[in-house]
C-alpha cells in the first residue's frame, strides 16, 4: 500500500460534458480557479486541457494556455502544472468512404501538439502511448510522434507521464525507456475505463501495475462511477490517484461534482484507510521534478 499518496486533479479534460454539467471549467479563469481550488483541497498536481470560452468546445491555443498558467503561476497556489500534449489525435471517419474524415477530426503533427509545451515549459506534460479506438473516434499517436514528443520533453526538462490505456501502451512506453527517451524515475499514469480500452477493475489495475519497472512512479484512475473505488484500488497497489471532472462528473447520481469535492472524496479515502496525503513539495520530490522556473 503507498502511504504517502499524490493526488492529481484532472480539471476539465477535453470531452462533450458542458452540455452534461452546470459548471465544467470553460474559460481560462475558470479553470486556473478550479486548478488552485483542488490545490487547496489537497491536490498535489492539476491536469489541465483548455477550452474555446465562446463555445466551450476543446481548444490547443497556446495564449488559452499561457493565460491559465499565468493565473496559476500569479496567484499563491505552487501546484504542479500537468498540460496535455494529447489534443491533435482524434480522427473521425465517414462509415461510408473510410478514407474520408468528418466532422470531430483534429488531426495534427507532434511538433503542433507540443507548441504549448515548447512556449511554457511546465513541470509535466503528457504523452499518449498509443493509437487506440476511443469511444466512436479513433485517437491517433504512433510511435514516431511520440518518440519525438519524448525526446523534446527531455531537452526542455519537462516531465512526460505516460498515459496508458493499454497494455499495448505500456509495451511502448517500455520500450522508449530502454531507448532512453525517458529520464528516471519515469511517471505513468494508468488511464482506466474508457471505452474501448482497458476496463476499470482490480485485475486490470494490478496487471498493468505489475508491468511496472522497478522504482517508477504510477498513478492510476477510473471513469464515472469507478473513479472513488478505483482512488482505493490504486493506493492499495502502491501507486497514486486522480480525480476530476476531466473522469467524473457526479458525486452520486443527480449530484454534480466539482472538483475540489473529488479531490476532498479522494482524502477522505486516503486518510480513511491510515495513508497520507503527499504535500506539493513532497510530491516534487518523490517525481523528481524541477519545481518551477
């Protein structure tokens, strides 16, 4: 069991749920507020996507970004800053002509996914381990992609977590450790339930946890209804957890969540079964992070 347990928060997240919640994170204001409100409630680390304020629909501009992290940076909150590299993989594909993509699709190159990244340097960034089907969408990261993405994290001394959805995922994010594409002590994150990847159970969990080498750091959650038992599950395996409304948006059913609600839920989880949770200085100092410049 991991007795010192970092809590990651994962603000808004880029999928069709201001249409499904009151209050998702949508402006650049609102998600540096939320961020620093999960802060306070006890998360070490704030995930972050950012959206168009007009429309609320995912967005990769960089100023949207810039001013997030501006906000954060300026306010009195030190949580560590996780931006996405993730956007620019979704393909949709007309169910009549294959070779035609449709409406949905935001298709672009390593180098324009890491725009963001390369201009604001943070702590983390993530990096998707693999093409996959993802819901009725096809989310695309091949192994040159990440290879580069990996190898300017290294240059700009930015942490990569790797996300994982699965196995298939790990098998490459392995690989690209014996390439020395990544710096010790490497950070996964296990990214449970999402259709169609790996199921959010304890089998699940422990397979890819065993996986693991020896002295990462891992991280793992579930979607919806199985984001508090898997905060349990995780921690019971000796990793650390996530929670936000990017994975959840309900405290019980009909209740909305915010996120600093899952983040306090996930505290209480932790200190309920004897744990601690990790302060931010611990938690830079357990990832082996930078702090920020």
């Amino acid at each position: 069991m991991n007795n010192e347990v970092i809590i990651s928060c994962a603000i808004t997240g880029a999928g069709n749920t201001t249409d499904k919640h009151p209050a998702i994170p949508t402006s650049p204001a609102e998600i540096a507020n939320a961020a620093i409100a999960a802060n306070l409630a006890g998360a070490s680390i704030a995930h972050i996507h950012v959206r168009d304020p007009e429309t609320g629909a995912p967005s990769r501009r960089v100023d949207l970004y810039q001013e997030v992290v501006e906000r954060i940076r300026d306010s009195d909150s030190d949580v560590i800053i996780n931006l996405t590299a993730g956007m620019g993989g979704d393909v949709m594909l007309d169910p009549n002509d294959p070779h035609k993509t449709i409406e949905g699709t935001d298709l672009v190159s390593a180098v324009e996914r890491m725009e963001h990244i390369e201009a604001l340097k943070p702590e983390i960034c993530t990096l998707d381990c693999g093409s996959l089907n993802f819901g009725n969408s096809l989310y695309v990261s091949t192994p040159e992609m990440l290879t580069y993405m990996a190898e300017r994290c290294q240059q700009l001394g930015v942490k990569p977590e790797l996300e994982i959805f699965d196995t298939g995922n790990l098998v490459f994010a392995l690989h690209m450790m014996k390439q020395g594409l990544l710096d010790a002590p490497a950070l996964f994150q296990l990214c449970l339930g999402i259709p169609w990847g790996a199921p959010a159970d304890t089998a699940t969990m422990k397979l890819m946890s065993d996986m693991l080498p020896e002295g990462s750091n891992w991280a793992g959650f579930g979607i919806s209804r199985m984001q508090m038992p898997m905060v349990a599950q995780a921690m019971l395996l000796g990793g650390n957890v996530r929670v936000g409304l990017e994975d959840n948006l309900f405290l019980g059913k009909g209740n909305y969540a915010s996120n600093e609600q899952l983040v306090s839920n996930a505290v209480t989880i932790i200190e309920s079964m004897g744990a601690q949770v990790a302060t931010v200085t611990r938690a830079r100092e357990i990832l082996g992070l930078r702090g920020t410049q």
